[in-house]
C-alpha cells in the first residue's frame, strides 16, 4: 500500500511526498520483526523512512486492513490510467502529463494520441518516443496479462536447463509457477552458487533474452523475446534451500511463516533461520529444514498459498497429495474420429508409452458438428474398433464418449446407444449464457440420467477469454456425489476445470474427481502434469481420484453405475 502510495503520488507530480513513501515502503519491507510488535512498542518512526504522517497511515492499515486516504486517491483518478502507467515507456509521471495535457484516461486513447502523433508535440517528447509508447503498448496489450501456467513452465525449465548446463547445477524455478499457480506474472529462476557474477552472465547471454530490465549483483530482471519477464536471483550456496523456501512464496505463506518464526524467537528471510544469536540454523540444508525446526511438516510448493496449511502442517494432518505416478490412465481422449489430431492406436499407444495401465478414448456426440461429433452408428462401429484394438494390443481400452448435455439436460445418443459404452462423460458446449437456475438444472438433469459417470470440464471456463458459466456448483456436487458421479479435472492448459479451490470443495463434500487431459493429439497427453497440479493445490489424495483406481475397480465403479439405474 505505501508503494502504491508512492506512485500515486508520483501521478499527482508530488516528487517530494513520492520519494517519502517509496523510503517507508523499503523501511517496512526490511523489518524483520512483526510490524504489530513494532507498532506496540511505540517503535514505528525508528523504521527508516518512516515519519510521524506515515506512522499513523500504516497503523491505520494494520489495524483496519486499508487506509481511507488510499481510497480517496485511487477515486481521484480515472481507472484506465494504471494501464497507462503499465506501458515501459510511460510510468506514474508521464501518465500524469498525457493524462492533464492530452487527456489521456486509458490505454485506448494513449494509442490513437500516439498514432495521431499528438504525444510528439509536446515538449520533451519525439518521434522515438512516440514510437517506442506504441511498441510498449503492444506488449502490454499482448503480455500485460498473466501466461498460462504451461506457457510458463516451458519458459522456464528452458531458462533453468540452459543456466544449468552452463555449469551451475544448484538451480530451480521458483515462484507461482513452481507453486503450479493456473496463471503466472513472471517467470522466477534461482541459483546457488558462489561464481554470482559469472552465473548472471549466462543468465542474460540466453538466446530469447531481447533487453535487460535491471542488473544487480543478486537480482537481475530480462524480458525475453515474447515479451515475458523472467528474474532470477542468485544466492550463496549454503543460503540456496532458504532462498527456495522465500521466492516460492506465496506472499502471503511467506508472510505467516515469519510471523511464526518470529513467536519462536527466531528470524526468518532469504538467506535462512537465523537464531537470536545470529547464528543461520539452516545453512547449506535443504528447504524442508526450515519447516522442520519451525515445527511444521514439510509441505510440497502446491500448498503454500496460505489456506490453512501451515495449521495443518503444525497438528500433522497435512494431505498426502496425489502424484503423477498414481494416476493410472487418462479417460478423455479425442480421436481422429472427431476433432482429434491422432488416430486411435496412435492415441493409445501413446497413453501405454507414459505408463498407463489403461486409458479410455472419449470423441465427441453428433450434435457437435464443428467437432464433426459421431452419429449412432458411427460410435457403435467405434466401440467394435476399440476392444479389438484393446486385445491386439493386451492393453485396456475403454470406450466412451464426450455426449453433449443437450439445452434441456438429456444427454445427446438414446440410452440403448449410451448403455453400449464402457462410460459416458457429460459436458457443457452450448448455450453457456443460460441463468444461473437453468444451468443448474439441465446439469443436475444430466446427473440424475444414471447414464452419467464424469461431468467433464464443470464450469467451462477459459482463461483469459471465457468466463465459467453460473451454475450452483454446491447443488451439482451433492447430486454427483449421491448419482456416484465424478467430476473432472480438464488439464487441457486454458481450462484446468475445476480449479484448485473448487478441487478443495469436492473433496470436503466427498465428491470424486477425475484428473484428465482432453487430448487432441499425441503431445497433450502430457497436460496430465497440469491436472496433478491443480489437484494438488486443491488439497486431493489419491483416494478422491477415480483414475487412480486399479482397472478392475474402475471397471466395477463405472458398470455399477449403469446397474442400479436399470
Ligand atoms: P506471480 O509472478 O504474480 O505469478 O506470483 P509470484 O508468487 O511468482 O510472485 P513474484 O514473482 O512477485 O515473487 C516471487 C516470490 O518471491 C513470491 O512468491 C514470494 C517472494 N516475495 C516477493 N515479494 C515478497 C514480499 O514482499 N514479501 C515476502 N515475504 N515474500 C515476497
Ligand atoms: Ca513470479
Ligand atoms: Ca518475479
Ligand atoms: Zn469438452
């Protein structure tokens, strides 16, 4: 907030009251003590930077959580305006003159002044620069948004692999992605070493580099030619478990672990756990150190998002996650059948290669023309196919099918053709504007058809570009839990749905899911990873997973179903 103070003001033209909050902000960050305990002790203005004024609005904000003041500011300007202050070539200051003498509000209208070439008219402006705020625009209009979290971690794994292979083996990626966030701000890289300089070299001698944002000793920031930032900080080896520990965050984790190393007469920061004396208690040790002597379970990256896991870690209970490795097939699977890249065998053949005991191909139901979705005959032939692909082959294969739950919740094939299939998943890719009440009914109808087994990709969102439908997802997790209906992970990289909260709810309601991937084509069945992921964060054991049922069981709890609906 004192940050944000700071360019606020810097937006009004006030450098003198900038400089200050900007010199209280870095005063605030560098404690290392709970900022309560400073504030009780009557402590505040022996922070750097921070004077009588100042005191008083950060007691206002640890007290009410906000500042008034803050609000009042933010109201004083347009909204549009923080957009212009993302473009490189802007900032608060030149904001603040585009917007008093051009009236420029948003990123809208700082493009056509740009291409009207009224920017150059002013003074202190030309041609450059007037250039260089369209080519800053682009990128924020094509990077100022978060990447999705495959994007990321091809970005960065590429980056870690090429420091490492230059000699420096003690090298993570670090942050949201790490933590497998389903989008992410910016790539974070971390190395241990004692060579800083020299690991700093090849950082920014990568090929993708295109500029360097800022070099330091220990942090250096790179936008790459995509226009992705990627920073990476470097640490003494025997500091490398600890600085892992701190820029995996989140924040927010962070923040409470401190505060509870703190309690325990102890300081906690990037360079370790250091005891009163000073004397670095986890040094040259991995990171699970650290949770050990603050008395936690060790907890992998997934579940640092403050929702409760440092509690659980503290009683013992944390979740044993689901792994990659306990998820026995993938059962949704396009074909070339209907809008998949890959043939049958060559799809199955490529699910036996990652490991699967079984796998089930899912194409889609007529309705779905522009997936060119298959008629009844068409799918009972396919059925025939794949259990004779299946012997061939000693390998199981089930054989579904995606069906479409209709406008009014019927499923799109007659029950005679849906009882032919080893499982059925139902999903949503129609009229998604529906109410909240309508939406809910058709799927709940869906679920009730007991010829139902997985609701596939729940509330059909797509990040970045759709919203999720309204549905009453408390209301369908009941019904799908008595119908025995699982719902899905899509690990498709734009869907990952349901995401990792609504994960923690199936579970809590006793709900099973499915972690799949929606493969079109070979290369996607490894989005498996994804699914985990976001499981993961969703707190799910391998107990809440239908896929990680041996096959005889799978078998026993998809046919049970059609059973005891006859
Ligand atoms: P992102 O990039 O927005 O997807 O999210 P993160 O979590 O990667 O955040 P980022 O890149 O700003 O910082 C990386 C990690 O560094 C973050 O997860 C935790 C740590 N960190 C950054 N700033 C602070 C801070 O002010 N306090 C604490 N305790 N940790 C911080
Ligand atoms: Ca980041
Ligand atoms: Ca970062
Ligand atoms: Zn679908």
């Amino acid at each position: 907030m004192l940050h944000e103070f700071a360019d606020l003001m810097e937006l009004q033209g006030d450098v003198f009251k900038q400089n200050a909050y900007r010199r209280a902000a870095r005063g605030v960050e560098a404690l290392e003590e709970d900022i309560r305990q400073v504030i009780e002790e009557g402590r505040l203005e022996q922070i750097p930077g921070v004077g009588k004024g100042i005191a008083l609005r950060i007691r206002e904000m640890v007290e009410t959580g906000g500042s008034k003041e803050l609000e009042k500011l933010r109201l004083s300007f347009p909204p549009g305006l923080s957009e212009v202050m993302m473009v490189p070539e802007v900032g608060p200051r030149t904001a603040a003159r585009l917007y008093r003498e051009l009236g420029v509000t948003n990123l809208e209208q700082l493009k056509r002044a740009a291409m009207e070439h009224r920017i150059r008219e002013l003074p202190g402006f030309g041609e450059r620069s007037e250039e260089n705020i369209l080519k800053g625009i682009d990128l924020v209009e094509r990077h100022g948004r978060r990447m999705l979290l495959s994007d990321a971690l091809a970005k960065g794994e590429a980056l870690a692999e090429h420091v490492r292979s230059s000699g420096f083996p003690l090298v993570s990626v670090a942050g949201s992605m790490r933590r497998m966030r389903e989008t992410v701000g910016d790539v974070d890289i971390l190395v241990g070493t004692d060579r800083p300089d020299e690991a700093m070299k090849v950082f920014v001698s990568y090929p993708h580099v295109e500029s360097t944002i800022v070099r330091g000793g220990r942090k250096t920031s790179v936008r790459l030619a995509d226009g992705t930032q990627a920073d990476m900080r470097v640490v003494p080896e025997a500091s490398y478990g600890a600085a892992l520990q701190y820029f995996t965050g989140s924040k927010e984790h962070n923040i409470k672990l401190r505060r509870l190393a703190i309690r325990k007469g102890l300081r906690l920061n990037e360079y370790g756990l250091f005891d009163a004396s000073g004397n670095n208690l986890v040094a040259g040790k991995p990171e699970e150190e650290i949770y050990r002597l603050l008395g936690l379970q060790p907890m992998p990256p997934e579940l640092r998002e403050d929702r409760g896991e440092i509690e659980a870690a503290a009683e013992g209970r944390l979740p044993v996650l689901v792994e990659q490795g306990d998820i026995r097939g993938d059962l949704h699977i396009h074909t070339v059948m209907s809008d998949g890249h890959g043939t049958m065998r060559e799809m199955v053949m490529a699910a036996m290669k990652r490991g699967y005991e079984y796998v089930g191909l899912t194409d889609h139901s007529a309705s779905l023309h522009v997936a060119h979705g298959l008629d009844d005959d068409e799918l009972l032939a396919s059925i025939e196919q794949a259990h004779r692909l299946g012997d061939e082959l000693g390998f199981p294969i089930l054989r579904g099918a995606e069906v479409d739950i209709l406008e009014d919740g019927t499923l799109d094939y007659p029950k005679e053709v849906l009882d032919q299939l080893d499982y059925v998943i139902g999903s949503v890719h129609t009229r998604f504007k529906m109410g909240v009440d309508e939406m809910t009914e058709r799927v709940v109808r869906a679920i009730r058809s007991g010829r139902m087994n997985i609701l596939g990709h729940p509330t059909g969102r797509l990040l970045g570009r759709r919203e999720a439908y309204s549905i009453d997802l408390d209301t369908v997790m009941d019904e799908a839990r008595e119908n025995r209906v699982a719902l899905e992970v899509n690990g498709f990289p734009d869907r990952l749905d349901l995401n990792d909260v609504n994960c923690r709810k199936a579970k809590e309601k006793g709900v099973m899911v499915v972690l799949n991937t929606d493969a079109h084509r070979e290369a996607n069945l490894s989005n498996m990873r994804l699914a985990v992921g976001t499981a993961r964060r969703g707190w799910l054991e391998p107990e809440n997973v239908l896929n990680c049922l041996p096959y005889s069981q799978l078998k026993a709890v998809l046919s049970r179903k059609t059973d005891e609906s006859i």
